[in-house]
C-alpha cells in the first residue's frame, strides 16, 4: 500500500495470534449442535470427535442471536410436504380400557363360515 507521500506502507499480517487457526468445519459444528439437541446432554458431554465443546457452544450461541435458526426454520417450513410425519411415543397412550383386552386371537379367516 502506498501512502499520500509516495513511500510503501508494510502491515504485518496476522498481527492476532489467534487469526492464524481455521475455522471449523461448518458441518461438524452443525453436527455437534444437532448431537446435543437429541440428546438433551450438556455441552461438556459432547464427544470428543466434534471438537472442543466450548467452540461448538460459542458458535451455537453466535447463530443463535443471529436469528439463523429461525431463518431456517422459517425456509424449511414454507411448504412443507408431510411425506415424512414422526410421532413422538412418548405423548402417544392408549386409552385406560384399551390396555387389558380379553386374550386371544380374534383372527377369522374370510372363507370360514360364520358362527351362529
């Protein structure tokens, strides 16, 4: 770069220590949130294949006050095409009466003859 007087000005490059290291791969850290997301563990639990738990946080939380996951879910839920519908099971019951049904298989074959 040249100054107004005409002589070069030198900037050293990566004056910041910490400017040297590469960012993490945006899948794994997409990855690691979503292994924490399922699992309900805490973030010191992550496992170790994903990083340092403290790097997964940090960028969870930047995305977080970004409004990226909203801006996602808002994407993905335009249209959504109800291909692919999961239940949790664990709110699903069965009736208090339709638990204790009496045994025994109620399967007629469809050419024996009705009972009278």
């Amino acid at each position: 770069m040249i100054n107004g007087s005409g002589s070069k000005i030198y900037y050293r490059q990566n004056e910041n220590p910490k400017a040297d290291k590469k960012a993490k791969d945006n899948r794994m850290m997409l990855n690691a949130m979503l292994w924490v997301a399922r699992s309900g563990a805490p973030w010191r639990d992550l496992p170790d294949h994903y990083g340092s738990w403290k790097t997964v946080y940090t960028r969870f939380r930047r995305c977080q006050i970004a409004g990226v996951r909203d801006q996602v879910l808002e994407h993905v839920s335009i249209s959504p095409d109800f291909e692919n519908i999961m239940i949790d099971a664990t709110i699903v019951r069965v009736h208090q009466h339709g638990a204790g049904a009496k045994g025994g298989s109620n399967y007629r074959r469809s050419d024996a003859p009705e009972a009278e």
